[in-house]
C-alpha cells in the first residue's frame, strides 16, 4: 500500500508539471546508477598518495584541498582524476530518462558528467548548459530546457568546484548563479535526487529563502534511502544511525522539504513512472470518424464519445 508521502508526491508535482513549475535538482547519487564513481573513489588515489584512508575521511573537500596544499596549489593531478572518471561515456538510468521525457525545463545538478544533456537529447530536447556566471547572459536557440552545472564540467576540469578554497570563493564569484540558484528554489517545486545535502553552497540558498520566507517556504521533495544494518554492526550503533538520519529528515522540514524514504532504489523508478503515467494521462486525446453507425444511432454514438 502507497504511504501518504508518496501520495501527496504523486498529486502535488502532477499538478506542478502541467503548469510547468518542476526543477530536478540532481546530486552524485543519481550519476552512480549510471556506472560513474562518487566523491570518495575519485578521490581515493589523491588520499593514497598524501598516506591518508579514504574511507576514514569525513571531510572529502577538505581532502582535496589537502592534496593543494601539499602541492603548492597545483591541482592537475585533481583535474586529471576528474577527467578519467567523467569524461567516459555512460548509459543514463531510468530516472534519466523518464524525468527527461517529462516537462521539466530546469535541472540543477552538482555533478560534472553529461548524462542529463545526453539524456535530454535523446528525448527530443535542446538544453542550454549553464555552469558559469558569464552563461548566464546568452540563451541557446529553440532551447527546451536549461540545465545549470554547479560545480562544473568535466570538458572544463581546471574549473570545477573541487577544494574548500573553491566552495569559499563561490558565493562571490558565482553570486548571480546562486541568485537564479534562489529564484528556482523560490518559485518551483524541485525533486532532489540522488543528493545527500552536505554541499555549502546549497545550503547557503536554503537558509536564505527560509529566513526571507519563513512559513511561506515553497514545498519541494527528496528521496533517502533508509538505513540498513551492515554486516557485523552493533545493533546500537544500527540504532544510532537511524536515529540521526531521522533526526536530518526532521531538519530537512526546515526547508519544507519532504523526504521520502525507500527501502531500496528501484522504488524510485517505481515511482516516477506512476508520476508520468498519472502526468500523460491527462493528455490523452482519442479521436475517429465514422459514416455509418450500424445498431448505434448517431445521437447515442456520439454521447458515448463524449
């Protein structure tokens, strides 16, 4: 049995779809499903070589800024890591292609892969990339969607948001990209997929629209997926961990972002593809002609059609 959550996900964003008023904002989560590798494996190489374990890391910006320090600010061997992981072509995923098969015309992402370009042009679509301030500024012809890479673009790797001296410049330098970053968030309903909210730069947005907005907050959704119990865990460290993811989801309500817990990733699927069945739906145009009507008068014919 469907859960209210995802009864009120189904019926709010059918409505914000056919007004055109859905923005997909999509985190390194929804690019894994596509074969490419998350924060900690690009970066695994790089902590390697400074004698640190990754996976003992929490601070994964930090991290990389500790391979420029130790560099004298020299990132090419960042840039190179990023370029190996993303520049290879990938399948896009079933999300992919269904939330670009919708009528959405504005995707955030803080990846720096292609696969929603690719995705969207397989569906049909033009989109106007955006990941500096100076894009901004120019639109690309008969564009059916705009798609704004926050951190980057693996075609432009020097640039990408990697290091915390990266994050702490951005909101100067890219102030009027978080500034349409705020308008979004402001006057459309977002689905957050794949996005763990950990990134500063988002946050600084979120907080802002909250504090300008305070109860008046537009709703937006998100998917988590619940914790599971890992091999050999304590069952009370289990236990502390859903209890602080718990305790995010609460934070979350802050934002007037509802979360929506699954248990495993396919249920997403599951989900958006009742979304775009329930969507089409409602443009369903059946039509036909006839000259004769056999037992069926013409009166009764045409009352069943209507």
């Amino acid at each position: 049995m469907m859960d209210l959550r995802k009864k009120a996900f189904l019926r709010d964003l059918e409505k914000e779809l056919a007004e055109e008023n859905v923005a997909v904002f999509a985190g390194a989560g929804m690019s894994a499903g596509s074969g490419f590798v998350n924060w900690a494996e690009l970066l695994r190489p790089i902590a390697e070589e400074l004698g640190l374990d990754v996976d003992k890391e929490n601070d994964l910006v930090a991290l990389a800024q500790y391979h420029c320090n130790d560099n004298a600010n020299n990132r090419s061997q960042l840039n190179q890591r990023l370029i190996d992981e993303f520049s290879r072509k990938s399948i896009e995923t079933e999300n992919h292609r269904i939330l670009c098969r919708l009528p959405i015309r504005t995707y955030w992402t803080t990846n720096y892969d292609k696969i929603i370009e690719n995705a969207l042009e397989k569906s049909g679509k033009v989109s106007d990339v955006k990941h500096t301030n100076d894009h901004l500024s120019t639109t690309k012809p008969k564009r059916d969607a705009v798609v704004y890479k926050m951190h980057g673009d693996v075609e432009h790797a020097s640039q990408a948001v990697l290091t915390k001296d990266d994050y702490e410049r951005y909101h100067v330098k890219m102030d009027q990209y978080l500034a349409n970053l705020k308008s979004d968030l402001i006057s459309k309903t977002f689905i957050f997929i794949g996005f763990s909210f950990t990134d500063p730069n988002l946050d600084y947005i979120l907080s802002r629209v909250r504090v300008a907005y305070e109860n008046n907050q537009r709703r937006h959704y998100c998917f988590i997926r619940n914790v599971k119990k890992d091999k050999n865990e304590e069952e009370a460290d289990f236990e502390y961990r859903k209890r602080k993811q718990l305790f995010f989801i609460k934070d979350l309500e802050r934002f007037n972002i509802k979360t929506i817990l699954v248990d495993e990733y396919e249920e997403i699927t599951d989900l958006l593809i009742k979304l775009e069945i329930k969507y089409k739906s409602r443009t369903i145009f059946i039509s036909g002609a006839a000259c004769e009507y056999g037992d069926l008068e013409e009166k009764r014919s045409i009352k069943v059609c209507l």
